[in-house]
DNA sequence: AAATTATTTCTTGCATACAAGGAAAAAATG
DNA sequence: CATTTTTTCCTTGTATGCAAGAAATAATTT
C-alpha cells in the first residue's frame, strides 16, 4: 500500500483489528511479523493512539504480543499454546454441535452456500481467500447453528489457528478440509448431532495432525536450525 | 476508599482489570455501574491512558462497554444476550468435559479442595466469598482438567454469567450449586465423562432456568416498572 | 583487526492538553 | 409557574510531547 487509508473513527472502531485478522486469516501477515505503530497509523492515517488501541484489543483477544519498547508481533505460539489453542476449539465446537437443538434448512443453506465459496476458491487456485474461507467456515457455523458469543470467541480461535498453521507449516490438504466441512453439513442436515460432532472432533484432530511441531517452532528455532552447520565445501 | 492505591505500572500490567473482575465475581460491582476513567485514574493513582487501557482490554473481554462521551459502564446483557453467553457456556464445559481424557487424581483434588472452600464460605455466610466460589469453580475446572485457553475464555463467561444472575435476580440456590459442583466432580474421579458433561449440562440448566427474566431487564426497566403505578393512598 | 565502549536512532510507555459532545444547571421566555 | 433556550460543566476522544530503554551504528581502545 503507497497511499494512506481514509481516517478511522469512532464511526467504524474495529476496522484496524478487523483489517489485521483479515490479513491474518488469508494469510497476508505471517506470525512473528512486526506491527509497528507509527507504521500502521501511516497506513491508516491516525494517530498512534488509535492503533495502540487496537493493538491492545487484539492483545486481549490473543492476535498479538508487545514486547516492551521493540514492539507489537503477531503471536508465534509455542508448541504447547497450539495444542491447547486446538484442544480449546475441538470443545467448543464439538459441545456446540452436541448441545444443539434442530438445524433449520435455511441454516443448511448458508453453510451450504459456504463451502460452494471454498469449492470456488479452491477451482481459481486462490489461495488467500480459500485460507480465508476455510477458516471462516467456523465462524460462520458458529454462528449460524450456534450465536453471536459462540462466533466471536471461535472468530478469535480460528485466527490463532490459521497462526499456527502457518507457523508449523501445516501439510493438511485444503480439498480435504472443504470435504470434511460438507460432511459435517451432511450429518447436520440429517439432524445427526451425534455423527457431526465425531466429525467435527475428527476434523480438528486431523487439523493438528497436519502440523509439523518440530520445525518451524519460531523464527529464532528456524534461523538456529538453519544455521546448525556450514556449507559442504 | 479514602487513600489512592500504589500506581499500577507496566510491571503488573493487568491490575486493574483483575481487580474490577474479582469485585464483579464477587458482587462489589453491579451491572449498569458507571467506571469513570477519572475516578478509577484517582484510586489506582495512575493517569487515564492506563485506565483507559484497562478499560478498552475489558471491553475486548465483553465485560464493560462504552457509551460515547458519556463513560464506561459494567455491561447489562440484554435477555437474548444472557442466554447466549449461558449457551456458549453450556456448550463449552459439556464440550470441554467431553473430549476429555483421564482427570488424576491430583486434579480431583484440587477440585475437592476448591468445593471445599465453597462449603466454608456458605458455612460462615460470606456472600462475598461465596459468590466469587461459585463462579470460579468453573474456571478453575477449565484449567485443571483443560488448559489455560479454555480457563481464560472461562473466566470471561462466567464473570459475565455472574453479572447476568445479578441483572436478573437469580435464585439459584447457592448450597444446590455447590452440591452440583459436588457431583460433577464425583464422576469425573468415576471416569464417568458422559455422566459429568450430564451433569455439567444441567447444572448450567438450573443456572439459567434460576434467572428471572422478567424483571430487572436493566436499570431503566427496573425504574419504568417502578414508577408504572403511583402510591396507593 | 577484534573487542569494547560510546553514541545515535528508533520504538514503545505514559502523561497531558485540548477538542467534541452530552448532561445538567441556569436563565430567559411565554 | 411551566417550558424552552442558553450556558456551564463534565466526560470521553484523539493527538502530541517527552521519557525510558532497546538495538544498531560509530568510535575508541587494545
């Protein structure tokens, strides 16, 4: 971006976060990627106050961490805060699915219309908006079989997650993920809370199986991986 | 308070924010209750920025809100937004319950131990203390037998579903709480996990079945019903 | 030349100043 | 006296200034 944004005010609060975790979620900003205040007001065009205060939102909503004076990154989680950031979502939304009451056919359809969009993605090779989407689609069951605070805590636990993947170079194929979201629908349509919620558990778990915890752990593991040993002369 | 606190500084950078969820937990705080950014600067002896950060990080938690130029309140859920946050809860502790694997002994204890400090709070009558119990039972169950993610999510629903019971006058039963803690405790040493996501699930039944909808919708309802009729005379 | 020290630069941490707007109080008006 | 209008006060919204400290660079020393 050369040119700086319209101004932000207190008419649309969110759009720095909003901006960041849209980035986040296709894949534009990397974990470990330095957002520096007067930068971000730059491209904004507001003072640093407004985006420190984002920053701090995004803090609490654990998108990313200040390191006092040298700035605010996007969380890097350790091995261990991936799998609880995993383990987190496969209760949620296995419980979510559990504890439901009837899916509705118009409900059906929005999930439906969803993964058509992955499907599309995945047809034109984009694969800033098929990351985006795949990660969506969990919001967006959220909120449509579940409610506002079901999505908007899952909003925040899919980014993480989408973090991870990233940082743990995640090898789980993007068609497999599209087929198992239709499955899932599947057993919703045929009101079989039962099956969709193994699914769904199924799902996640193969999500973290896809990652790769020994590589990739964060920048300093990679660069110290990378520089192990010299070049074979 | 008289005297102004120490100033809070970067060293314990959420002091403040714990401070005003321990006094909601334990009903010093009341939904609908007005956090000046002045006033709070004037008791934790700090400038409006910390406050205000602060304030914007429990906002992200959905624990107080603002109302432009006019200030921070604690939050007042509406009806729908109550059964929501109580939805979400159920969804998350049966969930979290149910794609468990064994809870050690050690955990169980902690468990007992905490249930413990619940029954002495109810023996000497300590609204306070109890109140606080009673809601952090939950989280405390989320870190024992989950992990911090699911703990920290925790405490930011059941401080909410405290406010709520307080908004709408809850008569659940405090000693059937603890008993109910109680219980789910008993099957999970039991390895019962489907007998204790039951259980959980009910719990959280009576929790919300206790609220009275009716009334106490927020302060401005409270008045308008108040002031529905003159005095009889 | 290598290692150490000093300096400069750049970044956040925090406080403060002032603007914008809502609420309450005061004044004016019918 | 009731009602409207004006004014004042008070609170948050936003920008800015300066301090504290880390990192990078330059200078010095050995």
């Amino acid at each position: 971006m050369t040119k700086s944004l319209e101004p932000v005010s207190q008419h649309q609060p969110n759009v720095i976060e909003d901006r960041i975790i849209y980035a986040a979620l296709s894949g534009y900003i990397a974990p470990g990627e330095r957002l520096g205040e007067k930068e971000l007001s730059e491209i904004f065009n507001v003072s640093r106050t407004l985006v420190r205060e984002a920053m701090i939102r995004l803090q609490a909503r654990g998108i990313v961490e200040v390191m006092s004076r040298r700035g605010w990154f996007v969380i890097e989680p350790t091995v261990e805060e991936a799998r609880d950031t995993i383990n987190a979502r496969r209760a949620l939304e296995v419980g979510m699915i559990a504890t439901l009451d009837k899916v509705t056919p118009e409900k059906i359809a929005i999930l439906r219309q969803h993964v058509q969009a992955e499907e599309q993605a995945l047809a034109e090779d984009d694969r800033a908006r098929r990351s985006y989407l795949l990660g969506h689609f969990h919001v967006c069951l959220a909120e449509t079989i579940g409610n506002p605070v079901l999505g908007s805590i899952l909003q925040d636990l899919t980014t993480r997650t989408v973090l991870i993947a990233a940082l743990y170079q995640s090898t789980h194929d993007a068609h497999e993920s599209c087929a198992e979201h239709s499955q899932i629908i599947d057993a919703l349509e045929a009101n079989d809370a039962t099956e969709a919620a193994r699914l769904m558990d199924e799902h996640l778990r193969h999500v973290e199986k896809a990652l790769n915890y020994r590589e990739g752990a964060s920048r300093m593991e990679n660069l110290k991986a990378a520089l192990r040993t010299g070049p074979a002369l």
